[in-house]
C-alpha cells in the first residue's frame, strides 16, 4: 500500500450541470494560470499534457467539486482562500460558502475486493476500440469493457509512482451504456458498478478525460 494526499473543494450553494465540469476547469485555469500547470493540464508551450491529471474538476450531485491529489492537493489548499468567484458563462456566482476536505489516504491492492460506483459517466473508448467494442457480441464486450477497468486502474496506480506487485482484479456490474457529448461530438459512455481488489480513494476519475469531470468513482 502507498500514502497519497487528496483534498476536496465543494461549493455546496452553488448548483451546476454535470456537463458543466469542463467549464469549471476553463475559469480555474484561467483565473488562476500563473500558479500552476497542474490546473489546465498544459504545456508551457499551450500543448495539452497527456498525463494523468492531479486536479480535476467535477460536478456531483450538482455540487461543483475541485479534487487535488500530492502536488495537486496542496495547490488547492494554497488557492483556497483565493477563490471569491466562480463564473460559467455570462453568470458569476458569488462565493459565500465553501467547504474543503484535506487528508491522506492509503492506494494499493488488497486481498478483499472492494465496491465502487460511478458516480459521473466512465468514458472508457477511445476511437480504436470504440470500433471493436460496437462490432463485438454482448459477451465480448463485457470482457472488453474489464479489461480496460482495469487498465485504467492501472494508469491511474501508475501516475500515483505505485507500482503495483500483483494482478489488478475488476468486473463491472450494472453497466449500462449513455450517449454522451464531448467537444461537440456523440460518444458512448458507461453508468456503472464495478468490484476490484484495488484501494482507491472516492472522487477520484479513471479512464478517459477525468479532468473533465468524467469517471468519478465512489466507494460503496
């Protein structure tokens, strides 16, 4: 097992779509983009980076929610105090309430199986094995679809530098597929269950643009 440092920011008056999640990260990035790459997930050069991102913003139960995790998680305690505003759009919410949750936690791999929800759309396809998986037989799919659980888990133990000694387990339970939009194009994208002998922290996203709010699980 390996130690890991997440905090939580929830501004709890403040309702919001789920799909607004990327407009979340747009402001914060935005607003406060001399503090840090780590709240836009950019190259110095504009580029996007492709690593696993350790600030994720987050719409939950219709509560907006920024998750930091080590570097992080200490940046949004430094930036705390800093947000007055949040603006999505034309409309600027004033900040009056805000809570944040600050703690260390345990990752790794146990030798129970532990339960977990989805708590916002898992987007596990990408444009490669999205062909694969429409083309496959139910059955199939299902093998496809845990495999890339756990994958994902893997890359996500993997961007925490826990290097995983042993076999990640996952199966899905209750999946059902969504259609959902991103950057103006339909994509399928997965409600869903799963069990898996891997400790993972709630809130945290696996699988594809979890900066975006996507894959959010929830320990059960």
């Amino acid at each position: 097992m390996q130690t890991i440092h997440q905090t939580i920011i929830r501004f709890p008056e403040i309702q919001l779509a789920t799909r607004d999640a990327h407009k979340l990260r747009g402001y914060f990035g935005n607003i406060f983009q001399e503090y840090s790459p780590l709240l836009h997930n950019h190259l110095e050069s504009g580029e996007s980076a492709y690593r696993y991102p350790l600030v994720q913003y987050k719409v939950i139960n219709r509560v907006p929610t920024l998750v930091g995790l080590n570097e992080g998680a200490d940046l949004l305690i430094n930036l705390f105090l800093k947000i007055k505003t949040l603006q999505i759009e034309d409309k600027t919410y004033q900040i009056n309430q805000k809570n944040i949750e600050s703690k260390t936690l345990e990752i790794g791999l146990s030798n129970e199986l532990h339960s977990y929800r989805f708590q916002t759309l898992w987007m596990a396809l990408n444009q490669e094995n999205h062909q694969k998986y429409i083309h496959n037989a139910a059955s199939e799919q299902q093998k496809q679809l845990n495999i890339l659980l756990q994958n994902n888990i893997l890359s996500y133990f993997k961007a925490m530098n826990y290097w995983v000694n042993g076999q990640v387990l996952g199966m899905l339970q209750n999946v059902y597929e969504k259609e959902t939009k991103f950057k103006d194009k339909s994509m399928i994208a997965f409600q869903a269950d799963f069990v898996s002998n891997a400790v993972l922290p709630s809130f945290i996203g696996i699988g594809k643009s979890v900066a975006r709010g996507f894959g959010t699980l929830e320990a059960m």
